[in-house]
C-alpha cells in the first residue's frame, strides 16, 4: 500500500504522487467500505480505507444478506464454508397475524430455488471476517483506524480528503478517487448535498435484542408477527447448540407512534429495560410462540428510531461517490440495507473495470443504481413487504378465520414478487444474470 500520502493542512511543500499509484480512498471501514476494498484489491486498484474510530468491533445487532449479497461475497471467495461459521442460511419468510394465523409464507434462498443462500446473521461478526479479510489480502496499511473523513476538494486528475485523527491531527490525503462509506451521518454526503432534509422518522420505534431460544416453525424462519404498527420480527442467528437445543433469537419489537414531536429520545440507539415497552406485548402467547417470555429473555436492550434520508439526485461529485448507508440508508424491513451495500462495492468495481480510475466510472455507477434505489428507500418506507400486514389492518383489522377471503393468495405473491424485483433479487432475474465482476478480472491487466 502506498505511503506518504497524507501530510498537516497548510503544509508549503505536499507530498505528492502519480496519477497512476494513487490509491482508491475510502470513507468508513463499515460493511460496504470493506467489501469495495476487497473488491479493488480482487481487480488490481490500491486502495485505503479511513475508518473514524480506534478500533473495529463486532457491533449491531442481526441482519439478513439476501442471494444477490450473497453471490457477490462469493466471488470474493467469502462462499458457504466461511459464512456458515458466522450465520444460518435462512429457509423461510413469513408473516403472522394478530391472532396468530398464518397470512403469508415462502421458502428463501436455496429452498426457493436460488443458486445461493440466503444468511440470517449479527452484522458485527460479518463486519469483522470482513475486515480480517481486508487485512489477510490487503496488509495492515490498507486500513487506517481512527481516521474519520471531514470533507473533500478535487481537481481534474485527483481528489483530496480533508481528515481528522482521534488526537487532533488534522491532514489531507491525496487519492484517484473518494468513495464514502461513512453511513447515515455521512460528511461526504453533506458537502455534496448541503441542502439536504434532516433525518427523516415516521414514527416507528424499534426495541432489539437476542434471547437464546428454541428455533420456530421450520428451524430458520424469518417470522413477522402482528400488524404493520404494531408488531415482532424474529429469527435465529445461529444453529441450536448441540447440547440445549437453543438458539440465538435475533428479535425486533417494534410499534408506530405520533411523529408530530419529532424524536425526543436524544440518543439515536440507546440501552433500556425490558419494562420500558414490554407492556405493548402482554397476552402475545401463542402457544407455539410466547413473545412476552422471549423478550424478558434478553440481557440487554436497545432501542431505536426507524429512520432514513429523502434521496438524493445524485450520488457522485466528479470524483467522489457515496455508498452504502451514505447513499441510500433506508427502513430496515425488506433486509437489503447491508445486501445493497455489498451490491454497490460490485457494481462500482465493475465500473471502474470498464472506465478506468475516472468520474466516467462513478457516472456509470451512478447511473446503474441511484435512481431504481432511491425508490426502493421510499418503497422501503411505505413499509417494504412488511406491507402485506396493511392489507390485512384494512380489510379485517389483523383477525381472520381464512386469509383466503381476505387477501387471496394471488395477490399475496404478486405483491412480493414486485418487491423483489425492486430489491434486485428476482429469482430467474439474478440465477440468470451474469457475474458483476468476471473472475481474473483486472484493471490495466
């Protein structure tokens, strides 16, 4: 990795280097930063990762990779044999009325006929074989902790990150490019878009935690019981242990409330106790589930505001580029957050591949994503497939004896079809369509 690329602000002779061996700089050392360096690294450009604090720990809380995430971790050489030790491959999706019948349910990944699974995991421990990885194959000098990305200045042939270290420090570090992956409060986000609206919150507050359980229904099901205001989501993150046949239970409570006030709360993720909210739940025992009994079996929980950002027209500045949350953080409720951050890091390779270290590859990028995700943060928004649940609240407010009369099954699946074929991963869609990046592929090779 190339050194002496950073020098003090103001400094009258810069350290400078070539066109040529200027590396990729990139914003956040989060899942979609690391992702695009191992991706640069697979096609031959250098890079450097800026990561804001001292040190990466497995942090957050349960999350699902769909197969398009997937496949692409796979061509990273990050397939089955290594994500089975960090996660379950989930078999199935369901939602779950008020009384506790069943409304909707489908296989997912390999049992729904995908060429890859689908994983129910703890975003920490993907983010942590993500960064081991980035320093197996990339060295100890692609990532530099403590390092948080302020802004930005570019000219025709490169572009500069202003930083700030955790001591103060203040630098500039010259690069090909900038891509910023530096999540909701991104700072390269808000030089390129100034004007931007603040955090948007409809109203929905989330509670989440793990309990160790015994897994539901077929044994890696993604459930989603109640309404769509008022509801529990949950599913393991972990095979049952061999000895007590429990599992770790990754679950979501989570209610809707007036807005009007904006968020109150102070802290964007903050730990409360389990009487804090328990008292939306009482009498959720439904024999084959008893919700009360699995959120009092968490040792600790967090809550949080379901937020996003209004899109943006553009997610790239000449040569500077968001990714990942930076460009599109949206309501958690299809699972694709983390998925299309990994999509992104591909399809920018794959863009740099055919355009070369240019803002012509950051259009290409631009171009391929922004628009069709910017929808799917506002369709995520209106409640994503999680909107099943509205049809059922309209029709007979959450309690049915036959989901038939209610929504017929046709209509089910044509609403779920349509939601994947906006998340990107329509099944004869993605089994069909090529590799993002071809393997041996290398820029200038």
């Amino acid at each position: 990795m190339p050194t002496g690329l950073d020098r003090p602000l103001n400094e009258n002779s810069p350290m400078t280097s070539s066109p040529d061996t200027r590396p990729v700089l990139i914003a956040g050392g989060g899942i979609g930063g690391l992702a695009l360096a191992l991706t640069l690294h697979q096609i031959g450009v250098p890079c450097v990762v800026l990561e804001a604090v001292p040190a990466i720990q497995p942090l957050g809380v349960g999350i699902n990779l769909q197969p398009n995430a997937v496949r692409e971790l796979y061509d990273l050489g990050l397939d089955a044999d290594v994500l089975d030790r960090i996660g379950l491959q989930a078999r199935e999706w369901a939602l779950v009325g008020r009384n506790g019948s069943e409304i909707y349910a489908e296989p997912r990944g390999l049992q729904a006929g995908y060429r890859w699974p689908q994983y129910s995991l703890h975003r920490g421990e993907l983010q942590m074989l993500l960064y081991r990885t980035v320093l197996e194959r990339l060295g100890t000098d692609a990532i530099r902790l403590g390092h948080r990305v302020t802004g930005y200045r570019q000219t025709d042939d490169g572009v500069t990150a202003t930083v700030e270290t955790r001591d103060g420090q203040r630098m500039d570090i010259e690069g090909s490019l900038l891509v910023a992956a530096d999540g909701l409060h991104s700072a390269v986000r808000a030089q390129m878009h100034p004007t931007q609206p603040p955090i948007q919150w409809g109203g929905a507050i989330m509670w989440r935690g793990t309990t160790p359980g015994l897994p539901i229904r077929g044994g890696a099901s993604f459930v989603g019981v109640g309404s769509l205001k008022h509801r529990v989501v949950l599913y393991p993150i972990s095979p049952p242990d061999p000895t007590t046949g429990l599992a770790t239970i990754n679950w979501i409570a989570e209610i809707t409330v007036d807005n009007s006030q904006g968020w109150t709360q102070g802290d964007w993720n903050r730990r409360v106790a389990i009487d804090d909210f328990i008292h939306h739940f009482e009498g959720w025992d439904f024999g084959w589930l008893d919700v009360p009994a699995m959120l009092r079996g968490a040792k600790e929980v967090f809550e949080y505001p379901m937020i996003d950002r209004d899109p943006v027209p553009t997610w790239v500045d000449g040569r500077v580029a968001l990714l990942g949350d930076a460009a599109h953080v949206m309501y958690p409720v299809g699972s694709n957050g983390a998925s299309q951050a990994i999509v992104d890091a591909r399809v920018l390779g794959a863009a740099l591949l055919n355009h070369g270290l240019t803002p012509a590859a950051l259009k290409a990028y631009d171009d391929k994503l922004c628009a069709d995700i910017s929808a799917l943060v506002l369709r995520n928004r209106g409640s994503g497939p999680f909107g099943i649940l509205g049809l059922v609240d309209e029709r007979c407010g959450g309690v049915f004896d036959d989901i038939e009369q209610v929504v017929p099954a046709a209509e089910r699946e044509a609403y779920m079809a349509r939601y994947k074929a906006a998340a990107g991963f329509a099944i004869e869609t993605l089994n069909a369509a090529p590799s993002t990046i071809e393997a041996g592929a290398r820029l200038n090779a």
